[in-house]
C-alpha cells in the first residue's frame, strides 16, 4: 500500500502542534516567567517525550509569535507579554485558555468597545444599511435557544454584519481580528444558554436603534451588551475556579 505525503506529514504535525501548545501553557501559566531561560531542548523533548527537532521548531513558531526570544550562547528566553502577538487567533487562544485574568477580559472587552460602538454609529448613520439581517441574526439566536440551528453561528454573523457595514476599510481589516476576539468570548466554554437568553433583548435593541437611525442609542445599546458579555464571563470564569 502506498503511503501519501499527508499520511506522513500529519503525525509530525500534530507533534509540532502539541509541543507548541504544551510550551505556550508554561509561559501562560507562569512556569517561566519574564526573563527567565527555558530548558534546553533534550530537556523539554524528554518531559514531553518528543525529539529534539520537534522542540526546535516548536521554539521557532513560539519565537514568529513574540513569546521567545533565542540568544547564542545563552538560551531561549521568556519575552514580556507586550511582546506577544496578542492579535495572533493561537495567542489570544492560548491566553483565554490558561490565563484568563480580569485585566486581560477587561483590555478584550474595552477593545471590542471601541471598535464596535464606532461601528453601530456608521451603520445608523448610512441609508443603505440593511437592518433585516440583524434581525434574521436575532430570530436564528431565539430559534437556537428552542433547539433549532446553532447560538454562535448566529451571533457571529450579527457582528460581522454591522462590521461589513460600515464600509469601512480599516475597520474592515481588523475584522479577521475581531472574530477571533468573538470565538473567545462567545464560546459555549463561557456562554451559557442562560447568559444567551439574557443577552437576546440586547441584540434586539442594537437593531432596533441601528434601524431608527438613532447613532448614539446604537452606541449605548452594543456598549451593554458588551459590558454583559464582560460580567457574564469573568463569572463564567470565578465559577469555573471553585
């Protein structure tokens, strides 16, 4: 039997993939922290039970990402979270998963704010934005809590929705950006169908607003609901601790 090439890439890839993620935990969790000196290759293979050159380009991914840093004789260093590639979907990943402290969700939330509250008041301002999908999006969300069709796909395409619309290039372009931000928190690891139900009318008055062109009760409205989303998940996340 003939072996393909993706028979023989996928193993070594999924190592890779274990290795970077199981690196990343440590300097997530503050196993080595800012500064410190990693264990030199051998080492890491031998607790993790995978080859030298796993753990070679492992570091490598880790070092595109701004999380290490490799200096000649002195080793592979911890680089400070400013560093990091915050925006990278791995990272914000990572950071979700393993070090989900408040300053964190509070800078993620404050963030999305901004973004989003700008653009609820370009779309209420603009003739031609069409608030049916923003509806569709709220009747697919209240269809998904009664069993039928998916929360998430229809939350998703509620944001992008009012994203797209506002036209505009640069907000545009952080899009790819945002929707890993929304795969963070909009996940059903912290979205509960509870915490869905609530924030339903929230969606709700988002397009009513958007639809009676009124730019500043837009922006008061998506600014709630993101405030929920906040509360909703530093709870999601003190529960998930005890």
């Amino acid at each position: 039997m003939d072996v393909t090439d993706s028979q023989i890439r996928t193993p070594i890839r999924s190592l890779h993939h274990e290795a970077v993620e199981a690196i990343a935990k440590w300097l997530m969790i503050g196993r080595y922290r800012v500064g410190t000196i990693l264990p030199n290759e051998t080492e890491i293979g031998d607790e993790l039970g995978i080859s030298r050159t796993v753990v070679r380009e492992a570091v490598r991914t880790l070092v595109a990402k701004g999380m290490l840093q490799v200096r000649r004789k002195t080793g592979t260093i911890v680089r400070p979270v400013s560093d990091w590639s915050l925006f990278d979907p791995e990272v914000l990943a990572w950071r979700f998963r393993y070090n989900r402290d408040q300053t964190f969700v509070d800078d993620m939330a404050s963030f999305r704010a901004a973004i989003e509250t700008i653009a609820v008041e370009i779309c209420a301002t603009s003739p031609d934005f069409d608030c049916s999908v923003l509806y569709d999006c709220c009747d697919a969300m209240e269809a998904a809590l009664n069993g039928d069709g998916d929360w998430f796909v229809a939350d998703h395409a509620f944001h992008r929705h009012i994203l797209q619309g506002t036209g505009n290039q640069f907000i545009l372009h952080m899009q790819p950006m945002l929707d890993n931000f929304f795969d963070a928190m909009l996940s059903p690891e912290v979205l509960l169908p509870e915490n869905m139900r609530i924030t339903l009318p929230y969606h709700r008055a988002i397009a009513d607003a958007i639809a009676a062109r009124d730019p500043a009760r837009s922006r008061q409205e998506m600014l709630q609901l993101v405030q929920k989303g906040r509360e909703d998940i530093l709870k999601r996340i003190e529960t998930m601790a005890n």
